[in-house]
C-alpha cells in the first residue's frame, strides 16, 4: 500500500482520520496519523499510527511523500520541523503567501468580479482612528487580523455622542467614552485588529447567521462543495459560532423561511462563490491548497458579503463528506501530482471496499445529521452550562 501522512496536534487520531483511513483503504492508502514532534529530521522516519482491523498501531515508516497537515501544526515551536518537511516532502498547504482578512479584502476590492462581496476594512492603529471609523459606519466589527473560527470578535456601535454598545459572545454592554478607551488598550491596541463596517446578516427573528461553504479538492484534483449549511447565533450578539451555542440549517429551507421569493438567486449565488473563490485564492496565493471555508454574510435585500475564508475550518458538521472527498483526492495526488502508478488490485476485491464505503457514507451522514439535530434543539442550549460545568470537573 501507499502511504499518505495526516498531520495535526492532537494525541490521538481523530474521528475524521479514523473515517478518512477506512475509505483510502479502499484505495490501497494507508493513512500514517502524525503530529509534528512524531517527525525524526536526523533518520527522516516517523513514528506515527495506522489503522489495522479497526484498531490504531504505531508503525516507524518514511516520511509520507504527501501529508495532509492541518495549518495549526505551524507553530514557532515546530519551525524546524515544518521547514525540514517543506523541503522533503509535498504537503496539502506549505502556509505559503498566507493572506490576511485586510490583505484579502483589499485585493478583491479592486477585482470587479469579486468587490461585489467586499466589506469595507480598516487597520485600526489609535483609539482616534476607531472612533473616526465608528462615526463613519456607525455600526462595526472588530475581528482579529490571523483569527480563526471566531475568536476574539466584538461588535461595536455609536449608541450616542459619548455612549457606545459593545457586544462579544452572548453579552452585550453600554460603554461610556472612557471605558470604551480602557478597552481599546486593554484589547485591541497592538494585538493586529481590524475594524470592518457591520453587516446585518441576521434571521427574521433577529439572530445572526451566515452560510459556511466548504469547499475540498476532489479525486480529480478539482474544486467541489463538500457542503454549504447555514450557521445560526442563536442568542449571539454578533458570529453565528456553533461552538457557542448556536445552530446549524440546510441553506434552501432555511432561504425559503428568511427571504421568500428570492431565495433561489441566492441559493444559486452561494452556489457560484463556491466556485470561483476557491480558484482566486490559490491564484493568489501561488501553492498548492486543499481545502477552504468561506463564510458569506446575506443582508435583508439578499445581497451577499464575504466575511472571510478560512483556512482550518471545522469539519465538525461534515466529518464523512470530508473523508470522502480527502480519500479521493489523496489517490489523485500519488498519481497525478507525485506521479505514483496505481498498483493493480482484485476488482472484487476493490468493488466489495467501495460498497463497504458508501455505506459507511450513508451511516455517517444520517450521525452527522443526527448530531446536528440535537445541538439545534432548545434542551440542547439550555444544558450548555451544564456541560461546561462537567468539563472543568472532569479536568481537575
């Protein structure tokens, strides 16, 4: 067998590797679960895990000559690591030209095809420059430069000449000038902040939302939808963040539910920024890339804003589409990218896995839906606090 390497820094593999080492095995793959400080610069080997008979085993082996690596394993800690296995072997993202929110607006603003979905962006440097752009936009938001899924997101706006409302998570609160100045030193004043004006994206019922569309390279090396779903902030002041408590919605009802008569242009305006941002950022960014989600923002007439992409997102809501995709695209990269021949296998032999993996597809698909039923429902959010409560015991 083949051996493709899958990098990320958790201990033990997880659910997504699991699934995604079935389905390679499928096509003579065996997936090498890695984290960075499994890697042996002086051997060139590693000491990694496969999946034999249901069960994870360590196995030393080469360097896989592709890994699939998540962008959190480059980390100061592992510089060395990652440079050594930038100049020995083919990763999924080298973290090459990375763009940041600001860099990625600007450069779309000035491509005619994309400043559609623009969102005017600002670097704040001094607590004048935010007070300048709050009484310019009124309402805005303020989003850290390099954050990912979420974190470190306030809303802010101009209740008055010198009262301000400042909202992050679930909480929102009334600010006078100088606690709003307290804040911009204590929060946001050199720690890479940008200032956006505000969108309203949010539900008939006055929650935010946005619609995440994953997108994943597929076994013919091309662009595919994994999937698009609608993120809902259910009791949120700003981001739809699942992990917040909100929940999650198939796009067309919920387009049906919100925008009436135009939802099918929107439907099929998402549809179309699958497509094409995708090919913009590997074109900007000049490497080879895997995967990405976009997080587009709707306003009340139906317009749409690209809030950001992300480059690590969560795979949470579609752990079986992403193994399928991964497995699909891990087989064209030995071929196609590594120039690796397909070794001949028994045809029954073959037939027998991939029935194996479609239905190993279906039944994660129908857990996965189960699963988001359940995060969506009202006992759900009103034990969030209870759950949170179990961890820290559980972690003492």
């Amino acid at each position: 067998m083949q051996e493709i390497g899958f990098m990320t820094n958790f201990n033990q593999p997880t659910e997504l590797a699991t699934i995604t080492a079935l389905i390679a095995k499928s096509y003579d793959i065996d997936l090498i679960y890695l984290r960075p400080k499994d890697v042996d610069i002086d051997s060139g080997m590693v000491r990694g895990k496969v999946l034999n008979n249901g069960k994870w085993k360590t196995k030393s082996t080469k360097v896989p000559r592709f890994i699939d690596i998540s962008p959190y394993c480059f980390k100061k800690s592992n510089r060395e690591i990652m440079d050594y296995l930038k100049d020995n072997t083919f990763l999924s993202d080298n973290r090459e030209n990375t763009l940041s929110k600001q860099k990625l607006q600007d450069i779309l603003e000035e491509d005619n095809n994309f400043s559609h979905l623009v969102i005017p962006t600002q670097k704040v440097k001094t607590f004048e420059e935010l007070l300048n752009y709050l009484k310019l936009y009124k309402k805005t938001v303020l989003k850290p430069i390099r954050g990912l899924r979420g974190k470190g997101v306030h809303f802010l706006e101009v209740e008055n000449e010198d009262t301000f409302r400042l909202g992050y998570q679930t909480e929102m609160k009334i600010m006078n000038l100088q606690e709003l100045e307290e804040f911009y030193y204590h929060t946001i004043h050199r720690k890479g902040y940008i200032l956006q004006k505000y969108v309203s994206s949010r539900t008939t019922q006055g929650d935010p939302f946005d619609c995440r569309i994953h997108v994943e390279k597929d076994g013919s090396g091309n662009w595919s939808v994994a999937k698009m779903y609608i993120r809902i902030g259910i009791g949120q002041s700003i981001i739809s963040n699942v992990n917040q408590g909100g929940g999650i919605s198939d796009p067309k009802p919920f387009l049906k539910a919100n925008f009436n008569n135009n939802w099918s242009e929107i439907y099929d305006s998402l549809k179309e920024v699958g497509k094409s941002i995708p090919k913009k950022m590997e074109e900007l960014r000049n490497t080879h890339i895997m995967y990405m989600g976009m997080d587009i923002g709707i306003d009340r007439s139906g317009k749409l804003y690209l809030f950001e992409v992300n480059d690590g997102p969560s795979t949470i809501a579609l752990i079986s589409e992403v193994a399928y995709h991964r497995s699909n695209y891990y087989s064209y990269a030995l071929r196609e990218l590594l120039s690796i021949p397909d070794k001949d296998k028994n045809s029954s032999q073959l037939n027998q896995l991939q029935q194996e993996v479609k239905q190993l597809r279906l039944e994660n698909k129908q857990k996965d839906k189960e699963i988001n039923q359940i995060k969506s429902s009202t006992s759900w959010k009103m034990t969030r606090l209870i759950r949170i409560v179990g961890k820290l015991f559980k972690n003492k």
